[in-house]
C-alpha cells in the first residue's frame, strides 16, 4: 500500500492551523506541523483556492506568510 505524502502534509497543516485559535505564521506550521517543508507552501496554495483557508498577509513576491483558517459568514 502506497502511502500518499501530499495528504498526509495537507491533514497535519489542517489540523496545525486548526488547533490554533487565529492567526498562523507560515514559518511556524513549517517547523510545527510535522509536514514536510517543501509541501506546505503548495498545500496552503491548494487549501486557500477551496476556501477552507485565508491569507492574512503575504510576502513582497505574493507567498503567504500568516494565514488563518476562513471564518463562517452566517
């Protein structure tokens, strides 16, 4: 059985970033998500575009460096 990294990394930046209560830096959930480091930034990119996550600021060439998990508009 072949094991699939890219969603593996995916659960544990959800998880990382939904343990915390507001805002992520991006240099934390690579040091503390246990995800491989060179998945996260594509990770974020693909959880950004399905709405499940926002990008709080980004950095001068557009990578985001705090995000926080998309808040409910009721």
């Amino acid at each position: 059985m072949d094991v699939n990294y890219k969603i593996l990394d995916t659960q544990r930046i959800i998880t990382y970033i939904s343990a915390s209560s507001n805002e992520v830096s991006v240099e934390d959930i690579i040091l503390y998500s246990g995800a491989d480091k060179f998945r996260v930034y594509p990770a974020l990119f693909e959880l950004e575009q399905s709405g499940w996550l926002e990008v709080v600021k980004r950095e001068e060439l557009g990578a985001p460096s705090i995000v926080r998990k998309k808040r409910n508009e009721d």
